[in-house]
C-alpha cells in the first residue's frame, strides 16, 4: 500500500498499513508534464536541484517510514529527467528501498538511471482502474494474465478511488485465479523470484 507524505493522514494511514501486516510504500509526488496537475504537498518540482530532491524523499520517508521502498505519484516530467529521477534512485539505494515506477510516461528514464547505477527497479504493467467500469478493470486483470504468462509476473497498480469496486472484483476472480496458477504479491515479495 502505498501513502502519499504530508497530508492530514498521510502518518496514521502508515501505521495502519503496518500494523497491519502489509508493504508499505512511499507514493512520492513529482511534478507531471501537464503543470496544472498538482501532485499533492512534498512533491518533486523541476526546479529542485538533485540535492534538494534527495533531502525531500528523505523527509518523506522519515515521516511515513520505515517503507520497503517506494513509487512515482504522476511524475512523467520528473521521471523523464535522468539527474531527477537518479537522485530518487540513490535514496532508495542508500535506504535499501526498491523502486517501482510507475511508468506515467513512455519516455521515462528509470531504467536508464537504474542502469546506470548497477540496480535492477521495478515498473509497473498495467493500471486496474483508469475507468472505474467493472468490464474495463476485469479486461486489465486478464491483461495482466498475459503479462504474466510472458514475464513470469505482472506488476498491477490500483487506486483508492475505485478500492470498493476493485478489491470486490478482485475477490471474485481471485479464487479462479489461483487455481489456475496465478499468485499474488507484494513487489517487495518479487525479490524471492526475480529479484
């Protein structure tokens, strides 16, 4: 579950999500390409310095933390920034957090940064619910099963917007899902298997 830093809630939603039992993220903020998208407070804007921006997720992730890692909140304009997105990268490399990307852009330079850092990153294949219809969420999940069945595991992101809609739909098809050989996870349980 991933939590977005420095709103009213942002702390207790953390220590719920661990008392819990579950993987907690940071849903870091970055500045999207469309500048009239306002990515929330303790974002990533693009005249932050690489330093400035590694001080910011640091921040962030003292307040929510610990985390297992963390992803991109909009964030194509940042994520298409190499330095931008390294700074990001070497936090989570100090911190010993993965990252996902949340691929908001094609021309995101994660993969490059990663590289370029010796460090493997995770990205995100398919969104559940950029429409809350339950025919179009159902359509992304077989996606996903495609992905899967190619890769070896298909990384799903979902939004609290359509949670009720989505985890009833998930609990329909999950059963059948796993009798077929599907497994879910966590990204941090991914490690065990492709890490």
């Amino acid at each position: 579950i991933a939590v977005l830093p420095a709103l009213q809630y942002s702390v207790e939603s953390a220590k719920r999500v661990r008392n819990a039992g579950k993987e907690l993220m940071l849903h870091q903020p970055m500045q999207a390409k469309n500048l009239n998208v306002n990515p929330g407070p303790n974002a990533i804007t693009p005249e932050m310095h690489t330093y400035d921006i590694e001080q910011l997720v640091r921040k962030n992730i003292s307040e929510i933390g610990p985390v297992a890692g963390l992803n991109n909140h909009e964030g194509s304009l940042i994520t298409e920034s190499a330095s931008k997105i390294g700074a990001v990268l070497d936090v989570c490399m100090a911190e010993n957090i993965f990252f996902l990307d949340s691929r908001t852009t094609a021309a995101t330079k994660g993969p490059q940064s990663a590289l370029e850092r010796g460090i493997h990153i995770w990205e995100r294949d398919i969104f559940l619910d950029n429409t809350q219809v339950r025919e179009d969420i159902i359509s992304q999940i077989v996606q996903a099963t495609k992905i899967a069945n190619r890769d070896g595991y298909a990384i799903m992101i979902g939004h609290v917007w359509s949670s009720s809609n989505l985890a009833k739909i998930l609990s329909e098809m999950y059963v059948s899902l796993s009798k077929k050989g599907y497994r879910f996870s966590t990204v941090g349980g991914l490690y065990e298997n492709f890490g």
